[in-house]
C-alpha cells in the first residue's frame, strides 16, 4: 500500500473571501496608466487610497474604512501635483501620513486631516523636488522615521529625510527601477531593475553589495527581502514564461553567487507584472499581476524545495491595480491573517470599484488563535533618522501582540441563575449583616463576611467571601487559558485525523 506524505502547515487551507457588493467602494475612475512599478492603491487601518483620473493633474482618493459605498463623483482628493500620479505609500509610522509620487518630477508629503478629508487638499507638508524626470517609485523605511527611498526615469535613486527634506544619498542607476524592499532591520534594499538585474544596496550609502540578473526574460522583475534575509524575485524567463525564484543570503546560492537561486518554478504563460505581497509574520508570500483573476499563495520554508504553494484565489474579474492591508489592520476574531483591496474596472459606465479580499484560516473556536498571530510590527519607529543616518545605529522593527486587537468581549460569558432544584428550599438571610457604622470591621478583601448564624446557602456564602476583583480576574484568565489549550489539541488532533485518511 502506497502512502500519501501530506505536509502539515496551519495556512494549508487558507481561503480568500471577497466581500458583499454594500462592503465595497465603487463608483470612481481609475487611473488608466500603465507604469509598471505601482499598484495604484495604498492602504493602511484607516484610509484607502486610490490613484484616479483627473482634469489639470493628477490627484488620488483618500476613503475611510467605514464609508463603504458609492463614492460621490465631487467627493474631495488629494490634488496637489501638476501631472499623473503614479505611486503612493503610506506612512508605516504615521496612519495620517502618506507620500504621493509624480509625472510631475516631484514627491509630496501629505497629511490628511484627523477625520478625514472635507475638502480637496491641494498644499502638501512637504515638497520633495530634485528628480529631472517622471519619478515613478517611493518606499518607506520601515524602523527610521521620516525615511524615504525614490526613483524616477532619470535613473536617479534618492534617499530622503522628509523632515527636512534634503536629499541624504543618491546614486546613478543603469535604468529605472521596478521595486524597492526594505530587509527587516533596514540596513539594506533590494532592487530590481529595468536592465534585469536584482542589486542588493547598503541603506544609507546605497552603495551596490551584490548584484545578478535574477531572470532571463525581458519584462519587468519585483524583489523583496525575506524576514531571515533571503531574496524572492517574480520575472519572466526567455521564453516568457512567468516565474519566481528564492535566493539565499550568502553563499554560492545568494545574488552575485556561481549557482544561481535555491529553487526556481514556473507558473504560467501570462504577460503581466507579479507583484510580491510578503507576510513577514507568517512567512507567507502572495503573487498578484495587473490583469489576472487570480491571486496566488505560497509559504516559504527554511528547507527544500523553500516554496510550497497553499492555494490559488480567483475571480471573473481581473484586477487593475492591489492594496495590502497591515497587519494591525486585519480582523483577528475572525481568523483572518490578511486582506487585500482589489480595483477593478465595472462594465459599462459603472467606473471602477474597489473589493475587499479577505484570507482566512478556518478554525472553529472563537479564542484568540496565537499560533496564527506572532508578534507584529506596532507602527512605532524604532530610531529617528539621525539617529540612524548620523550614528549609523540599526534597530528591529518595535512588536507588538496581536492579541492587542483581539477583542473578546462577545465571548465573556455571563453567570445565570434560574429557579430549579438546587435553589428550591434555599432561604434568604434577614439577619442583619455587620457593618462599619456598627462597629464591626470589615474583611481585608473589602466585603463584610456574613454573619456565621446565617441560613444563607453555601454559593451564596462563597460568592460574598471571593468576590475580589482581581482573584475572580486571575480565575478567569486561568479558564480562558484552559480552554485554549483544549482548542489547540483539538487542532492537532483534527490534522493527524486528516493525514490518516489523506494517506489511507
């Protein structure tokens, strides 16, 4: 009898789910660039944010979370350069702080008011100018405030300080860049370049450490660094297929290195751009391209073959451009582990519209699930920009627990009692309690025991001699903790019964 390995992993069946149509935003015209380097969306736990057409300029949506719907076709927006928007990211520090680039040759700071925008807002905190042409790709240092990385069609690649908004390095490239990722500390950046190769850059000098043409095919590549310091990169290979390869961090298999990539897999035929979606938490990654319907999910792993393929999510619609939400933005009672917001393009006169996709893994207990949910970036910096510019100090990412976000108060259960037997013969006391006034000194909890004499029933007696605070909080804690422990094993019990009848 042959026996079927099946690999044990928590995500292996995670889905996605797109949400209602009355949980979406419609109603507005997206912008029809076609710059490869952007995903004409950003989105953070407020605010969406979504590049559109405008007359005179360029301009972009700022929506809250909540006002889901129709958007008005005068509603306010971002309006302040003199061309075609073409990216935008949020501040991961700051959630009313985001940065727009432009045809325009210039980067805008932008600070949207406390409840969001009322009018249209055309003057930003800060104008970022030194580009000569279009510049089509900004990226967030992700410990250091007030840190920013661009690059435009000059084959320029600047890092900013935005609080004084002087320009602390730049470099000439060969051509335009595709992407730029920050690694975890942010000591380094990785880029992809037009020219097809993937350069690993040192964070303040950018000066070039490693270098190497990832894939063969002529089209656009995206890189990202992995939390451990590992390289996953989406090309095309001679034939234009498309594909994705991992690279180690040193050695032989790393950028520059004489073996080439840990592991390469193709995917498809298809000719649009994959764009990387990385969860670090979790270890994993999505792909997306600009004209699918699919949205495709892997896990990456220390060992080989280094990429497992979870699921595939699809739709009829392809997508236009995608947001990822951060973590501190997901729904954590529900399971969900991420989120994305697609644009597409409605038929007929109905303009775009953008649906939230949420990832799930099923699970049947409603307790906070903390094997889902490791510490997660909080969105506090970890250093100020002199601090790591002047001193040359690196620092993690500052965490913080997800349970943070878990809110548990459907789930506290309250304590009934109804007339039965246990309750039948039971007499209340009309003896009278001592008190303070009459001289009697009350317990050390803070409650006056009852008076020994008393025919009050023993549960009652008891509730009346515990009823601390923080001993019935401890006792709570305790139980909820249980209860964990037991949904857990019921986990791993329910995936051992799942691999015995997989390989039976």
């Amino acid at each position: 009898m042959s026996v079927k390995v099946v690999r044990s992993s928590k995500f292996r069946h995670v889905f996605g789910t797109a949400a209602k149509k009355d949980q979406c935003y419609d109603g507005m015209r997206i912008t029809k660039s076609n710059w490869e380097g952007s995903t004409y969306c950003s989105v953070n736990p407020k605010y969406l944010a979504i590049i559109v057409e405008s007359a005179g300029g360029g301009a972009f949506l700022v929506i809250p979370l909540s006002k889901v719907g129709r958007v008005e076709r005068d509603a306010p927006v971002v309006g302040g350069h003199k061309a075609g928007v073409l990216d935008l990211k949020w501040c991961p520090h700051h959630d009313d702080v985001i940065a727009s680039a432009s045809e325009d040759c210039t980067v805008k700071i932008w600070q949207i008011p406390k409840n969001g925008l009322r009018e249209s807002l055309n003057e930003p905190i800060v104008d970022l100018v030194y580009h000569q042409r279009r510049v089509g790709l900004i990226e967030w240092h992700p410990t250091v405030s007030n840190i920013l990385a661009s690059s435009g069609s000059d084959h320029k690649f600047c890092l900013w300080d935005v609080g004084c908004g002087d320009v602390l390095t730049e470099i000439d490239l060969k051509d335009v860049l595709f992407s730029i990722s920050f690694n975890f500390t942010g000591d380094k950046i990785v880029t992809a370049c037009k020219d097809r190769s993937v350069r690993v850059h040192d964070a303040r000098t950018l000066a070039v450490l490693q270098e190497q043409k990832a894939h063969e095919g002529a089209k656009a590549t995206q890189a990202v660094f992995l939390k451990d310091g590992r390289i996953f990169t989406t090309g095309f290979s001679k034939r234009s297929d498309r594909q994705f390869s991992i690279w180690a961090k040193n050695g032989d298999n790393s950028l520059g290195g004489c073996m080439g990539p840990l592991a390469t897999e193709s995917i498809d035929s298809s000719n649009g751009v994959m764009y990387i979606f990385y969860d670090s938490d979790t270890n994993v990654i999505y792909l997306a391209g600009k004209g699918d319907s699919v949205i495709r999910y892997f896990e990456v792993v220390d060992e080989m073959p280094y990429v497992y393929w979870l699921a595939n999510y699809s739709s009829n619609v392809p997508q236009r451009g995608i947001g990822f939400m951060p973590k501190r933005g997901i729904n954590v009672n529900n399971c969900e582990i991420n989120r994305f917001y697609k644009l597409a393009q409605g038929s007929g006169n109905q303009g775009g519209y953008c649906e939230p996709i949420s990832f799930t893994v099923p699970r049947k207990s409603e307790l906070y699930q903390e094997d889902l949910y490791p510490d997660t970036f909080s969105g506090e910096p970890s250093l100020t920009a002199d601090e790591w510019f002047m001193e040359r100090r690196d620092a993690p990412p500052q965490l913080v627990s997800m349970r943070e976000f878990f809110a548990d108060e459907g789930l506290k259960q309250k304590a009934k009692v109804r007339s039965s037997v246990l309750t039948s013969g039971v007499k209340k006391s009309s003896a009278k309690k001592p008190s303070p006034e009459n001289g009697a000194a009350p317990s050390p909890g803070g409650f006056n025991k009852p008076d020994s004499t008393s025919p009050v029933s023993a549960p009652n007696n008891i509730i009346q001699e515990r009823a601390d605070v923080k001993a019935l909080h401890l006792l709570i804690t305790r139980l909820k903790q249980t209860l964990q422990d037991f949904s857990l094993r019921i986990l791993v019990l329910e995936e051992k019964i799942f691999e015995y009848e997989c390989a039976v």
